[in-house]
C-alpha cells in the first residue's frame, strides 16, 4: 500500500477510537461459539473476547493491519481459538451458515460495497446466529450530515477509505437482518463528524 497505510493510520486508528473502548467491550462480551471478525484490523476487540468465545477468525484484505492483529493475538489471553485470514467481506471465503457470530465494529464505513459486506455476513451466519454491530454512521441531524457529505471525500483519503454519511443502520436492515437491540447516540468524546454511532444486534429474520 503506501507508508501511510502500513505505518501512520493504524496507530492513528488506535489512538482516535481509544473513547470507544467502552463500547467496544460491551459489544465483544456477548460474542458467543465461532465468531467471525469482519475487517479486525489492528485487533483492538481482541482483548474483550470473553469464555464465550470457542474460536475467533478475524479477516482483513490489508496485510499491515493483519499483521499488528497477529501481534495482538499473541499478547491477547483469550481462551478461544484465534485464526487470522487474509479475505473480503464483500466475497467471503466461508460457507453458508457457518459462525454463531459475526462482528462488525467500524467497518461498514470503509468497505467499498457495505450492502454485500452486509449480505456475506446474513450468508455465513447461522440460522440462530447473532450480528452484533458498532458503527459511526450518518448524522440524525440535516446540518451536520450536509457537513459529513462536503467532508467525506477528503476524509476517505485521511481515513483509508472510511465514509462519514453512510445510512448503515438501513444498509443492515436491507440484508434481511432485524434487530433485537439498537442504540442510537452521539458519543461524546468523538469527534462531531464521527460521533453518531449505531450499536446493537441483529438476527436473521
Ligand atoms: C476503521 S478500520 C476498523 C478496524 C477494526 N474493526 C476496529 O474496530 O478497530 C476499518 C477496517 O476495515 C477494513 N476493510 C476495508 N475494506 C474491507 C473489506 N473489503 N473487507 C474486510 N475488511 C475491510 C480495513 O482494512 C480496516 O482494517
């Protein structure tokens, strides 16, 4: 990729999403059995993995960011099986009802085509499978997501491809998933841009 791609943007990544270290583990505590982890990046769920987790796979098309994964695993003390894979979300290698779990924590901003990322996970879910999700998303309030649109296009370049507007909570519900439990919110510790988040869980329905 580029020296900003493999060196520069994980660390920023880290350190920009350290506010939503809470969030992170509230969502990570409730993936249970064979758990896939879309676009793990440096592997900062890693840590929050608890007993309920019998095997991790986390992929990731970028090699840097599986890389600093991989380093996390090892540090990581989770009981559960970890395997890292090179892969896409949007065309994913598993087959049809294959994980208890899959999560999606900040990356339906960044995958060019969130819609099939977001069909992959309803196919290689289980019929009792569980999608549990934390994304920042298009803002509620009609000034501020006018200011995410004029931002967006300079900001996918700082951000390796992130969106600031895009309508995921829609994007999920398209797929054919329902949600048992969503929360809506502005974080506030996040920047304005960035701080409406989604968060919940959603089944096949
Ligand atoms: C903002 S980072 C979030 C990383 C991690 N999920 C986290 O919570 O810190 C977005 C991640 O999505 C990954 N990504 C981009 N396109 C993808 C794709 N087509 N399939 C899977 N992951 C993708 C990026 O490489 C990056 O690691």
């Amino acid at each position: 990729m580029s020296f900003y791609a493999d060196h520069v943007f994980p660390v920023v990544l880290d350190i920009a999403t350290r506010p939503l270290m809470p969030q992170r583990k509230a969502l990570i505590a409730a993936a249970k059995g064979r758990i896939l982890e879309i676009g793990i990046g440096t592997g900062a769920n890693l840590p929050f993995y608890s007993d309920l987790a019998s095997e991790i796979v986390g992929i990731e098309p970028d090699r840097a960011m599986l890389a600093k994964a991989q380093q996390m695993a090892a540090k990581s003390h989770t009981a559960a099986v970890v395997k890292l894979a090179i892969d896409d979300a949007q065309n994913l290698q598993f087959p049809n009802d294959s994980f208890d779990t899959v999560i999606m924590c900040l990356v339906l901003c960044t995958i060019p085509d969130p819609v099939k990322a977001v069909q992959e996970a309803y196919r290689v879910l289980k019929p009792d499978g569980q999608l549990l999700f934390l994304e920042h998303v298009r803002a509620p309030s009609t000034m501020v997501a006018r200011l995410q649109n004029w931002a967006t296009p300079a900001w996918k370049h700082l951000g390796c491809g992130c969106h600031l507007n895009r309508d995921t909570e829609s994007t999920i519900h398209s797929a054919g998933f329902r949600f048992l439990h969503i929360e809506r919110y502005q974080h506030p510790k996040m920047m304005t841009l960035g701080a409406s988040m989604i968060q919940g869980v959603a089944v096949k329905s």
